[in-house]
C-alpha cells in the first residue's frame, strides 16, 4: 500500500520483497511492544482450581518455566467460595484441575470471570500448551471419538501424502549417489547384509517391510529391544550413519511405496504390538496410570520422523516407550501441514548439527515375550 501511494519511497525496487519487508518488521514490533507491555505489567497471574494431579502437574510445568511469566497466585482445592478468592487474588487466567466436575463445576463465578475479561481454561488444554504433550489420564472416550481434532481432513491428508511423495522421488534420485557410497562403506567395514529390513506396524495394523541401513553386527538373537543394550553392536560406519540419520533414508522407498510418510509416529515392531497393548492394559488394571486408545496410533501412516522424535530421547524402557506416545497423541490431535513443517525443519536442524535429538530407531526385533511379561507382573 505504501509502495502505491508513495512509488518513490526508498522501499527497493520489488513491491513484493518491500511489502515482505514491511510486513515482517510490523510483526517483530508487535512482538517486542507484547514483551515490554508484559515486563511493565509483571507476570501473568494465574489460578488453579483444584489439587489433582493434573492441576499439580501443571504447577510443576509452570514452575520449569519461569520465562513464561507465569504467577501462580493460588491452588484452590474447594470450589464453593471461588468467586471470593477471584476478587482477592485477582488472576488473569484461572486453570480448571477438577477431578469430578458434575454438580462441583462453580459455573457462575467462571462466566463472571470470563465476562470480565479473565481467561479460562481447562488443565488439560494447559498441560498440552506447556509440554507439547497430551494428558492422556484426562483423555474421556467420548472427547476422542466426538472429537473433530482426531480425525483429519481429507485435504490435509491428501496434501501431506502429495508432500511426501514428491520429497520421496526427489530425494532418492538427488541421493543416489550418497547411497551408492554408504553401500560400498557398509560392506567395507563389517560382514553382513547392507540393509536392515524389519516387520514394522503401519496405517491400520497392517504390517510392512520397513528399510534401513544396517548399523550393527548382525546377531542371531538380540540381547534386548533398547537402544543402550545395543551400543557394542553399533559398528564404526554405524555410529556416523545413526549421528546424522542417514541410516534413515532407506525409509524413502516405504515411503514410495504408501507404507509410510515423511511425518508420523515411529512405527513400533510388527512383534511387540500385541504385547504394547498388553502392557496399556496391565497398567491399567493395577495402577491406573494407563495410557489408553494405543491402536489411534495406527490412524495414521507412520513417519521417517515425527513429533515425539524432536521433543523426546531415545526409548530405553517401557515407561519412556509410554512417554513417547503422549507427544505421538499430541501430533494426532494437532496435526496439520504447518505442524508437519517444524517437525522437518526441527529434523534438519537436528540431522545438520549431528545432535542425538530423538529416537534414530535402533535395531531391534523386540525383547523375549517373558522379559516383558515379567516387567508387567512387576508393575
């Protein structure tokens, strides 16, 4: 608009790159007035109302993060003088941690609170924003299977399987050669197949042949399905190739082939499924901590790399395996192509640096059933 107004104002020669240009400082301007508005105006006060374990997990969240700004000016666990404690501590935002909210939901004092300007939000949508992680304790069926955020559009899915195939094509014929080359390295240094190729669970439980470079000398019977039970079989190539992913990008032709997508959940053993929800269900029944509808998973079409990739470490027992699939509901319930963006762009940054962020996906057919079932009896 300037530029058509003013045509000799000194904005460059290309309207597009000076609207770009003006557009992108109006943003930083926003954002550095949000900032100093916030430093001025101290923390945001924020409330909870009441003491499960969810409320206190995000208490615990909350006080990690001390550059949000956050203030927590109380833990309300009786809700029946709630309006009383808004009016003296005042809060900008109250988080609702409820365990049994039918006939204990204090209604009018939290629709006076959001006529006044005051936000409100459910302690489960506040752990999600903290963490990049669903509560799945705080999960209910109906809000899964009603749900629209689980059940993607069809042109988002048709846009991310476009995406992949193309980046799939262009990628194994720009790549040929490093393949070639890695192929020659492999052989050369350690006996055994130059692909690592494995039973993995894909989009609604159907198995495929998922493809890898080998990175460790080949066994007749793997010790164990982690990763850190397996690091004096990671060969010399092997240590390189999983730094820098590149034991990964054999994955292109399961993606070629539908079996897979360039962004998704990691695809668990063909072996271990049964035996994963197995242990959903023994969770369930003798602590409660559960971590429930598992086959959501298999949705979707797995991924070279996904949310949980980025935001978690390696899987060395089956309570980090379980940690894992929280970021995986994450992305099921957020995701979009934009999501799908910054898990590749947070990838590449990981791939170019050589850094160990998330799970390179070891080599591994599962633990012995007895090993498992025997963690399970434990629990």
């Amino acid at each position: 608009m300037i530029y058509g107004f003013v045509p000799e104002a000194p904005l460059g020669g290309n309207p597009l790159v000076a609207g770009l240009v003006i557009i992108v400082g109006f943003l930083l301007g926003l954002r550095v007035c949000h900032g100093v508005r916030r430093r001025r105006q101290g923390g945001e006060r924020v409330l909870i109302v009441g003491a499960s374990a969810l409320g206190r997990h995000v208490v615990e969240e909350i006080e990690r993060r001390p550059y949000l700004r956050y203030d927590i000016v109380g833990v309300v666990e009786n809700a029946e003088n709630l309006g009383r404690v808004i009016e003296a501590a005042r809060p900008d935002r109250i988080v609702v941690a409820l365990v049994e909210r039918r006939g204990r939901l204090p209604l009018y004092p939290l629709l006076e609170s959001r006529a006044r300007g005051i936000l409100v939000e459910d302690a489960a949508d506040t752990y999600e924003r903290l963490t990049g992680k669903l509560a799945l304790e705080a999960l209910s069926p109906s809000s899964v299977i009603f749900s629209p955020n689980f059940h993607p559009s069809r042109r988002q899915l048709a846009l991310s399987r476009a995406f992949s195939l193309l980046a799939s094509v262009t990628g194994l014929i720009v790549l040929a050669p490093l393949f070639g080359l890695v192929v020659l390295l492999i052989k050369l240094d350690s006996r055994g197949p130059v692909f690592f190729i494995q039973e993995r669970v894909g989009l609604r439980g159907r198995s495929f042949k998922l493809i890898k470079f080998r990175t460790m000398h080949p066994v007749s019977r793997p010790k164990s399905e982690w990763e850190r039970d397996n690091c004096d079989r990671i060969t010399r190539m092997g240590k390189w190739l999983r730094r820098f992913r590149v034991d990964e990008l054999p994955q292109l032709v399961n993606v070629l082939r539908g079996d897979m997508n360039l962004v998704g959940p990691r695809p668990h053993p063909q072996t271990n499924l049964e035996l994963m929800i197995l242990a959903v269900r023994n969770l369930s029944e003798l602590s409660g901590d559960a971590i429930p509808y598992y086959s959501l998973r298999c949705s979707v079409r797995p991924g070279i790399t996904g949310w949980a990739q980025i935001r978690y470490g390696y899987a060395n027992t089956l309570e980090e395996e379980m940690e894992k699939i929280r970021y995986d509901f994450y992305y099921l319930k957020h995701r979009s192509f934009w999501l799908e963006l910054r898990i590749l762009f947070e990838t590449a940054r990981a791939v170019l640096s050589g850094r160990r962020t998330g799970e390179s996906e070891a080599d591994r057919i599962g633990p012995p059933e007895n090993q498992l079932r025997g963690r399970l009896r434990a629990a």
